[in-house]
C-alpha cells in the first residue's frame, strides 16, 4: 500500500518533515515495539539530520549509506534484522537499489521524491519482498507547496505514461512532447 502524507506543522525539530516523521515513528512505537522502519533519502546530509533527531528522541538508528564498506553492510542488516533495539534503519536512496533485503521492516517512510519512480520502487521493494511476513506501509513525506508536489505530479504522469508505453497505444513524437512538457513544468 503506497500512501502520500504531507508532512504536519512543525512542532519542534524546525522540519515539518522530521517532525512528522518522528510522529509516525512514534505512534509505531507505541502500538508495537517490534515495528521496525526503513527511512529512505536520497541526501546524505538528510539521513544525518534525521539520525541526530531520531537519537535525541531514544532511537537507535542504523545509517545505511553508500560510505560502508562490505562488511559495514553485512553488520548493518544483521543488527537490523535481529536486534530488537535498532528498530530504524536511515537509507539512501542509491545503496538501497543494490541487492539487500530489509524484511525485518514492515514501514518505508520516503523522506523526499524521485522523479524517476522504478528507483523509489526499488528501494521500497527491499522491504517489501518475498520472505516478508507484514503488511508493508509505505509512506511519502511531501512538502505543501514545493517542487516535491510537482516532482509527484509528474511520477504520476510517468507512471501513466509508461502503461500507455506498454500498452503500444501511444506514438514517440508523444512521448518527447510529454518529456518536455515534463520539464517545463517542473521550471515552472
């Protein structure tokens, strides 16, 4: 289930995206203390602030980035997988796309958009693969009123695009035209 949420007010960290994201971190915790969670960017520099904010609030968090080594990687799913203490796991976008699988997790919080949705899909499949025994919920975090809404306003068009592609009812001098109209929205 792909859900959009758009991030709340703020109410303390001074990122109505971190703040609603610890909210939802914490309503997990609250419910069920075995939620574990995969919080996707693809900006280093956001997993380090989400790690700060999330260790500030009594998480331990996992910071799973293109920086690890191998055997960095390895420890880092193992811990994940069966530590009960490290129940969130901060990805980047790029190094979820290759190969691990994250089914310790059942909650994939997408902390900002791609304009190319086979690489969120990607990533959000390492959650959401065969061995998984929960439902998975995941969950976009979108900025009002930002280049975030027009990014998924033309994945949607993407994705709508490439059925049409498959379907082989739509012409290549369309499909060009759509690109550019793709990226005059996007400047606009």
């Amino acid at each position: 289930i792909l859900k959009q949420q758009e991030a709340a007010a703020s109410c303390g960290s001074g990122s109505a995206k971190v703040d609603a994201l610890l909210q939802y971190l914490e309503e997990d915790r609250q419910a069920d203390g075995t939620i574990k969670s995969v919080i996707i960017s693809q900006f280093v520099v956001m997993l380090r602030v989400l790690e700060a904010a999330l260790i500030a609030k009594g998480f331990r968090p996992l910071v799973f980035d293109g920086s690890l080594d191998i055997k960095a990687r390895e420890g880092h799913m193992r811990t994940f997988r069966e530590s009960p203490e490290h129940t969130v796991m901060l990805l980047s976008l790029r190094a979820g796309g290759v190969g691990i699988n994250l089914t310790a997790a059942c909650r994939v919080y997408n902390c900002d958009p791609w304009w190319n949705p086979a690489v969120e899909a990607q990533a959000i499949d390492r959650v959401h693969r065969l061995g998984q025994t929960r439902d998975v919920r995941a969950i976009r975090l979108i900025a009002r009123n930002t280049v975030e809404e027009k990014m998924l306003a033309l994945k949607e068009k993407k994705e709508k695009l490439m059925e049409l592609v498959h379907g082989g009812t739509e012409r290549s001098s369309d499909n060009r035209q759509a690109r550019l109209d793709d990226i005059r929205m996007l400047l606009s």
